[in-house]
C-alpha cells in the first residue's frame, strides 16, 4: 500500500512549453535518466567530446504531450540536434527546471 502512494504522489508533473503557438510539455527526469546524463557526460568528456550534447537525450526523454507520451524516440537524435537554437534552449532550459537542475533551483538547494 505504501510503495502504491509513493508512486502516485511521485507522477511527474508535466510543464507546458510554447513554441511558436505550438504547446509541448516537458516532465522531470527519472532518477535512471538522470543516472544516463551523467554516465553521458562522463563518457563524451573522456572521449573528448562536449558533454553538452547530453542535452539532445534529456529533451528526447522529456518532451511529451499532455497526456505524457514521449514526442520524440532515440532515432529523432539527429532532428532535435538540428532544431533552432531558439527552439532547443527553451526546451533543455524547460527540462532542466522541470528536474530541479537549473541555477536558481541548485542555489536554492546549495542555502537550504
């Protein structure tokens, strides 16, 4: 009964997202996504490459429409990757506050 509760008060909630008259939502990342960006970021930075592109799978693993089902699957890496920087900043920057990642979010948890 307990783990049913927990998993219900933990749904994620889904934030809407404009873009240019086009409503998307974004949700916070999991804990096993959040376990894949870091394993990302270590990987690319070892490999010399800019971890920032870990960004194309957090938008992939957190758009969603307003029911909550994905927008985009892996095999839409290339096309997210090549969205407006407009477009792909307001999504990662969504995510980001979504999940409790974004600055204000980590300076607020740094003083608390």
């Amino acid at each position: 009964m307990l783990k049913e509760q927990i998993f219900k008060a933990s749904a994620p909630t889904l934030t809407p997202v404009e873009l240019n008259g086009v409503t998307v939502y974004v949700r916070s990342l999991t804990g096993a996504e959040l376990g894949r960006v870091h394993h990302l970021t270590e990987t690319f930075r070892a490999q010399g490459k800019d971890p920032s592109e870990v960004n194309v799978s957090a938008v992939i693993w957190a758009t969603c429409d307003q029911d909550g089902n994905p927008v985009f699957s892996s095999t839409d890496a290339e096309a997210v990757a090549g969205l407006p920087w407009q477009t792909f900043q307001l999504l990662v920057q969504a995510v980001l506050k979504a999940s409790g990642l974004d600055s204000d979010s980590l300076q607020d948890a740094k003083n608390a």
